[in-house]
C-alpha cells in the first residue's frame, strides 16, 4: 500500500482524512482545494508516487480533475476522490492523461473535523480503473481501522441514496418526533433532549438484533387500536406538518417489516388498511 498522500482540500472530510492517514503512521499532506493546483504541482515534484486525494465539493470533482490534466500531472499519478454520489467518470480526463483514478468514499458523516476513531469500523465505497488501485484502496481502509466494499458506477446512485436517508433523515425523524410533543405543550429543545436517547437505544438495538427484529411497537405488536389513537392524535394536532403523511409512510414500512418477522397476516391486512396514506408526502 503506498504511504504518501497528498489531501486537496481543507474542508471537514479533508481535515479529517489528513489526520487520520497521519495517525495510521502514513505520510499526509494538507493542501488549498480548488486553487491549490500550483502548490499541488510542486508537492507532486517533491514527492514523485504520492496519491492525489480530491476532498474538494463533488460539483468541484470534474473541473479540479480537468485542471489537473492540463496543468502537467505526470502520467501514471493516482488521483482519487472521496465523493459518495460520483463514480471514476469525472476523473475521465485524468484517465485520458495517463493517471490511475479512484473513489474511496467513507461512509461517515463529517458535520465538523473529527478525530481518527471516527473511520473505525466504518464502511468504504471504493472503486478504481485498475485491480491494483483497488486491492491498495482496500488495505488503505484497512489500515483506518475501517472496511471496504467495491461500489460501481452505476451502483453509486442507490448507495448515496442509502447513505443519505440514514443519516440526513434521521435529524428530519427527530424533527417529526419533536413535532408531535411540541403538539403537547413542549419546547423543541425539550423534545430533542427526550427523543435522542431513545433514538441512541434504538440505533443500538438494530445493531444487537438486525431487521426485522430490531421492530419494536405497537404494529410489530400488532395493535391497531394504539396506531388509531396516534392517527386521532395527528389529526386534532395543531401546526402538524407532514407529521400524518411521514407516520402513514413509515407505519406501512413497519407492517412490511413485521409481517417479516412473523404478525399474523389478518393483523398485516388490518393495519396496512389503516395505516393506508390519505395523500403522500409530496401531496
């Protein structure tokens, strides 16, 4: 695995790569992004081998990729970048010029710098134009105490797509959960303050148990007179948003999950009836 990276880009992910690959005991480099392409160029001469990380915004991948193949990258430089959306295509004109190109995406999020621990045990989504590159971005998130997975271009869609429902929508659940206790009289503060354990208990729970049978509540249990109260609960709630449409949804998703795990099928049919969306979210 080679020891020498040079890190375009100064943002959070950057910063946070740039220390862990020095915490692994690697060689790392932290540069400007999208205007470090002259500093880029000198490093490279003073580190002829050095891997070339773009930790630049994905809208930037393309035109940084395009800088750099016009601007003397040597043949044979390997240039990877660490979007999650994007495949190897934006690092096209980089291929074109001879460079080795990958993805080697942390399946993180990166709300602010974060220490070393951060990629440990977490998934990578790499790719690379060569079996070589790729078996190297592998033993590279290896060596960050993570794992890897090879994630093709057209695969890349519904993984970003995976990632971004678990991580963004969580803080839109909790929003949603806040909702219904503000609804009760209470702050939103209050609320999040309550919600977040639970919510850890949970996250926790799906890792002890999987799916289906992290499922827990009242329509794992089956229970419809429960889920007709919260529904009667949404309806009399003032300022309630989209709070029916997202139970509604979710709750569907929920029978389907129990039905996995084993609910009597006249109890799947009662709920499913029940829970059955008066609009969708988008209406």
């Amino acid at each position: 695995m080679n020891d020498r990276f040079l890190v375009l880009g100064r943002g959070r992910l950057g910063n946070s790569l740039h220390t862990a690959l020095l915490a692994a005991g690697l060689r790392s480099q932290l540069l400007p992004g999208r205007h470090g392409v002259a500093t880029l160029r000198q490093r490279l001469g003073e580190n002829p081998g050095a891997y070339v990380i773009l930790a630049v915004p994905d809208p930037a991948v393309q035109s940084v990729a395009s800088v750099l193949a016009t601007s003397g990258v040597r043949p044979g430089t390997t240039v990877i970048h660490l979007s999650g959306s994007l495949g190897l295509g934006p690092l096209d004109p980089l291929r074109t010029a001879g460079c080795a190109v990958g993805a080697f995406h942390p399946l993180q999020s990166f709300p602010e710098p974060r220490p070393p621990e951060a990629f440990r045990g977490s998934l990578f989504g790499i790719d690379a134009s060569s079996e070589a590159l790729l078996a190297e971005l592998d033993d590279l998130a290896t060596a960050l105490g993570g794992l890897s997975r090879r994630v093709r271009d057209e695969q890349r869609a519904l993984y970003h797509l995976a990632a971004s429902m678990v991580s963004s929508y969580m803080a839109c659940l909790a929003d949603q959960g806040a909702t219904a206790l503000r609804a009760a009289g209470w702050s939103r503060a209050e609320a999040l303050e309550a919600l977040i354990p639970l919510m850890t208990g949970a996250v926790d729970n799906l890792a002890a148990h999987g799916l289906p049978g992290a499922l827990i509540g009242p329509i794992r249990r089956g229970d419809p007179d429960t889920v007709q109260r919260h529904l009667a609960a949404i309806a009399t709630a003032s300022h309630g948003g989209h709070l029916d449409a997202v139970y509604r949804t979710l709750g569907m998703v929920a029978v389907d999950l129990a039905a996995e795990a084993g609910l009597d099928a006249g109890r799947v049919t009662e709920l499913a009836k029940l829970l059955r969306p008066a609009v969708s979210i988008a209406g």
